[in-house]
C-alpha cells in the first residue's frame, strides 16, 4: 500500500548541504520516518525519499531552527537582524509542518 514518491521542499535560497541533511527531518506518530535525503545540485530543492512506502496517516516536517542559507540567515534571523522576538529566538523550538497522507483510492480534497 502507498507510493515511495519523494516528499520535495523547495526554499528561495539555497542552503548549506551538511545542515540541511542533517537538521530536517520527517516523523509519524513521534517517531522519524527512515529514508534518503538528498538536496539538488543548485541546494534550493530538499528530497526525502522513505525507505518504505507512505502509509496514510498524519506526519511532520521538523526544521531545526538553526538551518542556515549560504549566507547564514537562519529561521529566526536574517543578515543579523532579528526576525522574531527575542523571547522566542533565545528558546527557538524545532519548527513543525504537518501534513498527511490520504489512502489509495480517496480523493485529495473532500468537502
């Protein structure tokens, strides 16, 4: 059941290898899904290909908040400026996006 298609992140820059191979993750349920990250030669484009198919369910995007671009901007500072509170920026959490897998057969969207 389910396909082995990658998952694929496109970003507006392009972002250091080692950290981003290393700093992004994808879990289910808590736990991190197995697979092969890779990024694209020009490193703006992040593929995770899982080593079992995708099974339906709720899973997660985990960024480590300290990822960087070329230029060392990271999600809470751009060029040394900040970009989010200090308050947060000091205790900055790993940054979550869900997203799910529908079973064979239904339709992407239901009303």
């Amino acid at each position: 059941m389910g396909e082995i298609d990658p998952l694929v992140i496109s970003f507006n820059e392009m972002l250091d290898q080692a950290l981003a191979l290393r700093m992004i993750t994808v879990t289910k349920e808590g736990e991190i899904v197995e697979g092969t990250a890779k990024l694209t030669h020009g490193q703006d484009k992040w593929y995770f290909t899982p080593k079992k198919h995708w099974q339906p369910g709720a899973y997660q995007i985990e960024v480590d908040p300290s990822l960087e671009d070329l230029a060392g901007n990271t999600l809470g500072y751009v060029f040394d400026r900040e970009t989010i509170s200090p308050k947060v920026s000091q205790h900055s959490e790993i940054q979550k996006l869900k997203f799910s897998i529908k079973p064979l057969g239904t339709p992407p969207f239901q009303r």
